[in-house]
C-alpha cells in the first residue's frame, strides 16, 4: 500500500489534487453547510475538505470529509490503478475482492495513538471539534466516518462496522445501531444476558479500514482479517486496557468504553444517508449509551466525518460502486448466469435501488436476477426496487435505464411485488412507529424472453458503421 495511515493517504490525496482545505469555519453547522454546498456544486470529481483553524478550537486539531468520494481516491484506498469507465472500475472491483485471503492483525505494543491519553475526569469529549451538520440535528456527531468494534461473546471473532455515534457530554456518548446489523447483535448477545457490551469508537482508522468497516462483509469474518487479505500483510492493532478489544495504533482517535442494559438516554435525530430524517422524524429517541472509560488521540488530531444528506453526498459514490461489485459478485455465486453489468446508483443511497444488465438465456432469467438482487445479503438492506435490462443497456448509464424502462417493460407484465422484506429505522418511506419491514419490486425491463432478438429492432447506427466513423473522422471528432 502506498500509505502508511490517514495522514499518508492525505498527503497522496493532496498530491494529485482532489483535498481542498477551509480555514476557519464553526463546528456548529459550517462545517456540514459547506460540504453540501461543494458537493452539490457540479465539480467532477467532488474533493475531500479539511477544516483547519476551526473557531474554538486549538489549530492542529481538524475534520475531515469526503475520503471516498471519487473514483481515484477509492482506488487509491483499495491499492487499484488506472481511471475507468463505470462499469469497468465495478469490474476493477470485483477483482480486488475476488478469492481475498484473510489475513489476521498483528498485535503491537504503542503506537501513535498513545500520543495522549485521559482516564476518569480528564475525560472531555468536548475538546474535539464534533460537528453538528444539519439544521435539525438533535447533536454534535463525533461518530459518521467512523470504526465501531465489537466482539461476539459466544464466538469471539470481531466486528468492525460504521454506526453513528452521538456527543452528549464529557464522558458519555449515544450510539445507534439498526436491527440486524453485526455490531447491534453482538450488542443484543450481551444485552441478553444482562451484561454490558464492551465496545471500542475509533475516529481517523487507516481508509482501507473504514471502507471495509462499511461492507457487507460475511458473519464471522472480522474485517481486521478481510482488510489484511485486500492489503496482502496484517493489519496491526493494539489491545485495549479497558476492554481488551484490539484497534489500530495509528488511528487519529481512539474511544473505549462500554454500554449497558437498559442505560439510554435520548439520541437523535440525525439526516441520514437516503437523504431525510426517518428514524423518528424531527424527534429523538432512547438509544444506548456509551460510558467513555478511556480516550486516547494523536497530537492534532484528525475527526473523519461523512456528511450525510440528500445524494449526491460524500460516500454516495463509493458505496454506489462497492455495492455493485458486491451484488455482482454474490449473484454470480448464486447461480445467476451471464450478468453483463450491476449498478446501485447513488439516487438511491446504493441501496434502495439495483440496476442488472443480463443476456438472457433462458425463460425467468430477468426475474430470477431481479428476485435476488432484492434479497441476496449484499443487497438486502433496505432494498426497494431491482430494475433488469438487456445486455445492450449500461446500468450505470441513467438515460439508458429508464428508455429501456419506458419502452421495454409493460406495467401488468413487468412488474412482481416481494412484501415483508428488511428495512430499516432511516427507511424514509414509512412514518415514524411503521418501521421494521418493506416490500420491494421487480421490474423486468427486458425484451420478453420468447420474442425473436430482431421482432422490434432498435434504430442505432451498427457497430460496424461506428467504427468505419470513427476511423473515417477521427480528426474531426477529437
């Protein structure tokens, strides 16, 4: 890998010229407004933003956002080089994750992270710069790109996984995990039998970390060991004093502590990834607590944020090209054959919406690819539609998937409805209290299996005339 931590991957980032520096701005909505502003400018690619010099705060002590929010800041986390196409760079993708051997962490005695270290009183949440990002936040989150780890008590393998993480003091922070997560049933397991979860809020972890933190990543395999195999080394780690959990010791942040039964206080609400506030509307609602037993940071320390909002935002376009190559690859797995192309698009939070291009081979093809494109756990999660087309359209080109949409596909016959399906509390399309399940459709945007391939011909210039343009005109189309 050509970095070592956070600070070397920016340092690269800086170097080919996607991080955009802003000196000055308050952690209370400035920050956030900003980062909309920016992203929702049209700027292809949109940057990473640092805030320095942040009001209140000692210079040195930053946030960060936007880490995976272009093609070439992804790649640089996942070791891939060359620029591609969309499709092309899933396909790029599915290679970087095909076959990966894990390889588990390495146990150090210090690091970087031990720079400073606060136990009992001199704990103080409050001197980070958390920001509060949207106008009807409940709070300051300290935790939206960030590593929560977390250990299964029956099994003991551990789970890093990116839940969101509230400041309510000095000492005290309120997270919320959804149902069904891997983090929020390891904390069930301990709940259960009245014990408390230990649990472990790294804030700055390595970026291949925390975009493996974000995968759906098989149950029982720890992304410590899956984030090794991508790197081809271990992933070294320090075990922490207060819960024994390992975490990286070049991490910018570094939060231990534990949660338990039945201590909640109000948290919430904060504007999700869909682009709403749906976990309970404008109102807040008990989630766990985490009592801080022990902080440790790097001198200036660095707070990687997500600013989450209406897409595009800045993690919409990774998640978007991760979750492709995922539904890809585990469609594959399933049997389905001769799939030319799989997109999660961003309008859809990478999840609610999936785009599979499929050459036909045999009746109930389309809906085969579409049920399990709905269902298959890489693409479960708050799915609503799946949207298959033939092997001449480009999921990832919109224009193209909603023509094959419109003249394709045939309401009566097109369309299989799949009900009590999961969901999730930032499900925008139920009210508050109706949360929990969903129900999805297919749409077969496909030629009717049984017709001839010519019966509608579609009115193109052929392949071979394209080429015989090109060539003919090359100077002139430049």
């Amino acid at each position: 890998m050509a970095y070592e931590d956070l600070r070397g991957w920016l340092a690269r980032v800086d170097g080919f010229g996607e991080l955009k520096r802003i000196q000055g701005a308050h952690w209370n909505l400035e920050m956030g407004g900003l980062c909309e502003i920016i992203y929702r400018s049209g700027k292809m690619p949109p940057p990473a933003i640092l805030f320095d010099e942040i009001e209140g705060y000692p210079r040195g002590y930053r946030t960060l956002f936007g880490q995976l929010g272009s093609q070439r800041r992804t790649s640089l986390t996942l070791g891939i080089d060359g620029d591609y196409a969309p499709m092309a760079f899933v396909q790029a993708l599915r290679a970087k994750f095909h076959d990966v051997k894990p390889i588990p962490p390495r146990e150090v005695e210090g690091g970087p992270v031990l720079e400073n270290v606060q136990t009992g009183a001199d704990i103080d949440l409050l001197r980070f710069p958390a920001p509060l990002q949207h106008e009807l936040d409940g709070g300051r989150y300290i935790g939206s790109g960030c590593v929560i780890v977390t250990r299964d008590p029956d099994e003991g393998w551990v789970n890093l996984g990116t839940y969101r993480v509230m400041v309510h003091d000095r000492d005290t922070l309120g997270i919320h995990i959804n149902p069904g997560k891997q983090g929020r049933i390891h904390r069930d397991k301990y709940f259960a039998r009245g014990e408390p979860c230990p649990i472990v809020v790294v804030i700055g972890a390595h970026p291949l970390l925390w975009l493996a933190s974000t995968m759906e990543i098989p149950w029982g395999l720890s992304e410590y060991d899956y984030s090794g195999g991508l790197l081809g080394e271990a992933i070294p780690v320090m075990k922490g004093p207060v819960t024994g959990l390992p975490f990286p010791p070049d991490a910018e942040i570094v939060i231990e502590g534990e949660t338990l039964p039945g201590d909640e206080r109000l948290e919430g609400p904060f504007g999700e990834w869909a682009g709403y506030y749906a976990n309970a509307g404008k109102d807040p609602v008990p989630e766990p607590v985490i009592r801080v037993k022990r902080v440790m940071h790097r001198n200036d320390p660095i707070i990687t944020c997500a600013q989450v909002s209406r897409p595009p935002h800045d993690y919409s376009y990774s998640h978007s090209a991760l979750r492709s190559a995922n539904l890809w690859d585990a469609l594959e797995k399933a049997g389905v054959p001769d799939i030319r192309g799989v997109w999660c698009p961003e309008t859809g939070g990478g999840r609610c919406l999936k785009v599979v291009s499929i050459k036909q081979r045999y009746a109930g093809h389309a809906r085969q690819a579409g049920a399990l494109a709905l269902q298959l756990h890489a693409g479960a999660y708050v799915a609503r539609y799946a949207i298959v087309v033939d092997e001449d359209i480009d999921p990832s080109n919109t224009y193209d998937v909603m023509w094959a949409l419109a003249t394709r596909s045939d309401p009566e016959r097109s369309i299989d409805i799949m009900r009590r399906s999961w969901s999730s509390s930032a499900d925008p399309a139920f009210a508050p209290g109706q949360k929990g399940f969903n129900s999805r459709a297919i749409i077969d945007a496909c030629r009717p299996f049984e017709w001839p391939p010519d019966l509608i011909p579609v009115a193109e210039v052929s392949p071979a005339l394209k080429a015989k343009l090109l060539e003919k005109f090359a100077s002139m189309l430049e």
